[in-house]
C-alpha cells in the first residue's frame, strides 16, 4: 500500500462523480479492447482521493489489474536519477557545473556531427559538457528512436541496448560517438540520464541501484521499486497486448525478471502507483516525506525552474507550446499555450511504456497513471489531464 492519508473527492476540493468518471473512461476503453489495463492515482493537499485500477494485468492472462501492479516505468526513472544527483550537489560532493568529463573522461573530448552538402563533418565541441546540461538535456547526446539523423543511426548500431554491459561500459560506447548539437545549444531529449548514472557510481563508489535503494527508496518506504523484480512478485508485472490496437510498430519491452547489469537511470525501473505516490508527495511536501528528508525546499524549486530560458532551441513534440525542462522535469511556464490544462509551474514526465505523472504545487495536487501501452502513450497523457482537472471544483 502507498501508506498516504485519504481522503473523500469533496474533502478535498474534487467532485465525486467527475473523479469516478476518470475510472469510468479508462474502463470503457478496457472494454472495447484499447486499453490492456492500468492503474491510476490522485491525491491532493497530502491526502489521496483515487487509487484505482481497471483491465487486465497481462491481457494473455485473466488476471485483474491490480492497484498493486508492477510496471516498468521506464523514464520515470529519471526524476528519481535526478534528485539522486541534486542530494549530491546538496552534500558538497557535486557541482552543476562540473564538466561530465571530470567523472567519465571519455566526455573531455568529444566531438559534434555536424550535417553539410558533402556529408557530416566532425567539429571539436564548443566546450565540455556539464552536470547540469545532463540534467536538462543539453549535453549534445541523443536517443536512437528520436530521429533519423546521422548520429541517431550511430546510437542504434552502437549496441547501447544491451542490458548486460555496465554503466560503465555504455557510458565508454557513448563517449566514442558523436554529439548531434554543440553542448549547451539545444533541448534534445537523450541518453543524459543514464550518463548522469554512472556520475553517480563514480562520485559516491557504489551502483546506481545500490545507492538509489540507500539514499531515496528506503528512506520513502519505496520497496518496490528497483531495476529488476524478484521471482516471488513475477506475478503482478503488468503486460502489454500483443499487438497494439491503435496500430505502430509494436515496441519490444525488457523483461523484469532478468537481474540486468545496466542499471540505466534514464530508464531501468520497475515500479508501482504506490511507490511512486511515495515519491512525488515528497517532492510535492517540498522534499520531505514522514519525516524523511531528501531535499531542500529551494532545491526542488530550483530544479522545477526553466532551466532552458530563450538561449536554447527547443524543437521537440516532448515539449509542448508553453513549457521548458528544468533539472530532471518537463515544467509549464504558461497558463496557456499547451493543449493540456495545467497550472503554471506543474511539473511532469512520462514512460515509453504508457506510463506518465504531473505534480501541481499550485494546486497541492499529483496524479500518476499507470500502464503497458507504448503506443498509446500520447493520448493517455492528454485524456488524463482532461479528466483531473475537471475533477478539480474548489
């Protein structure tokens, strides 16, 4: 259980019926066959209103979708990362403006794929990057699946998926290849997590999960949240269909049950609604959770800040009209402009998988989804944000 006080919807400033109505939408998608399965979870002002779950946990299976299902979360593991590294830079042993290089040498020289008419040429990168361009996605590295440029097709032959190398040794095949932009000139969501990672080994001398379970998911009372799920829980990791009903290339998802090597921040954890409720009422209590405190008020403020300001391009469906990225989060800087509801300041960020979460300071309000729907991801985050705020009368 999430272990978080409750409350009724009216306690706390939300209709009954419009937040039943979000259990209502999700199951009828269950029901004409869109949707496998999922759990979702609301609280407000400390308390939670929803906890829910509708479908199928593996749609090959006639087994309910539980509120206690383990999913993979995949990105989602990045605000976790990131707070990791701020508790870092709040010890003394970090700066945001160290060059990543100081920790994974392979990053002091580095050069940028830059396309032209006779082909790409290699340039020397500008300057190093940073701590803190990793944080905001500013370091010049990518993703294999975000394009087709040349350095994405780099990515993909570089075996960069493997789950049985190291941190280490994927930050050494990273380091090898070149950057798709000058450090510092453009928001393109990448592999930064997973280098912040292993920043995190190399400061503090112990592995990624290692440290993750020490210093944040003991402490919360996350206990099941990690980068693989043990034989005795196989039995409540939610699956995805088969094929996807909307259509698209069906995504291959990593097995769970398999202890990997790669313990990749950017996206390696398995986790429930539950853990992660555990996770965003402490950054929502400004850090604090029960008495266990991770970060400072000012700190999370600051990581929630736009971080990318008008000196960086932003050119990426993953932020929309209205938004910047701080430190490990997507955040709103207009009440308008997006074509979702939202306050400004909310933060958020989501999972290949079909997983995502909001937190709104403004509001004293999270909401988490949960479910196995690669392909459905988009529209999820859209109907859901439709369906939370309406909720909200008071």
């Amino acid at each position: 259980m999430h272990g978080l006080p409750t409350a009724t919807p009216a306690n706390v400033g939300l209709c009954p019926e419009r937040t039943q109505r979000i259990v209502q939408v999700l199951q009828r998608d269950v029901d004409r066959g869109r949707l496998p399965g999922a759990s979702v979870l609301i609280a407000r002002r400390g308390r939670v209103v929803l906890d829910a779950a509708v479908g199928r946990l593996d749609p090959a299976r006639d087994t309910a979708m539980g509120t206690d299902a383990i999913f993979r979360i995949y990105s989602m593991t990045k605000p976790i990362v990131s707070v990791a590294a701020m508790m870092l830079v709040e010890q003394g042993r970090l700066l945001l403006d160290d060059p990543v290089g100081r920790y994974i040498p392979g990053f002091l020289q580095q050069q940028v794929a830059v396309p032209g008419p006779h082909g790409v040429a290699l340039v020397p990168a500008h300057r190093p990057s940073t701590v803190q361009d990793l944080l905001r996605h500013t370091a010049g590295l990518t993703y294999e699946f975000t394009g087709n440029g040349h350095v994405n097709a780099l990515y993909a032959q570089a075996g960069l998926v493997n789950r049985q190398q190291t941190n280490a040794e994927l930050c050494d095949r990273l380091a090898a290849l070149p950057l798709a932009h000058q450090p510092g000139t453009a928001w393109a969501y990448s592999r930064a997590t997973d280098v912040l990672g292993r920043v995190i080994e190399v400061i503090t001398g112990q592995p990624l999960g290692a440290f993750l379970r020490e210093t944040i998911l003991q402490p919360l009372g996350m206990h099941e949240t990690a980068f693989f799920v043990p034989p005795t829980q196989h039995h409540r990791i939610a699956e995805a269909f088969e094929q996807d009903p909307d259509g698209g290339a069906p995504m291959p998802m990593h097995d769970p049950r398999e202890v990997p090597a790669l313990e990749m921040g950017g996206g390696g954890l398995m986790s429930t609604a539950h853990d992660y409720a555990r996770f965003l009422q402490c950054l929502l209590g400004g850090g604090e959770l029960e008495g266990q405190r991770l970060l400072s008020p000012h700190t999370l403020a600051f990581m929630t800040a736009d971080h990318l300001g008008r000196a960086i391009a932003i050119d990426n469906a993953l932020l929309p009209p209205g938004h910047s990225f701080g430190l490990g989060f997507a955040v709103r800087t207009a009440a308008g402009e997006a074509p979702v509801p939202g306050s400004v300041g909310t933060y958020h960020w989501s999972g290949i998988g079909g997983t995502h979460f909001f937190v709104d300071p403004a509001l004293e309000m999270f909401a988490i989804f949960m479910a196995q729907a690669p392909n459905q991801r988009i529209h999820y985050r859209s109907v859901m944000r439709g369906l939370v705020y309406g909720a909200v009368v008071g």
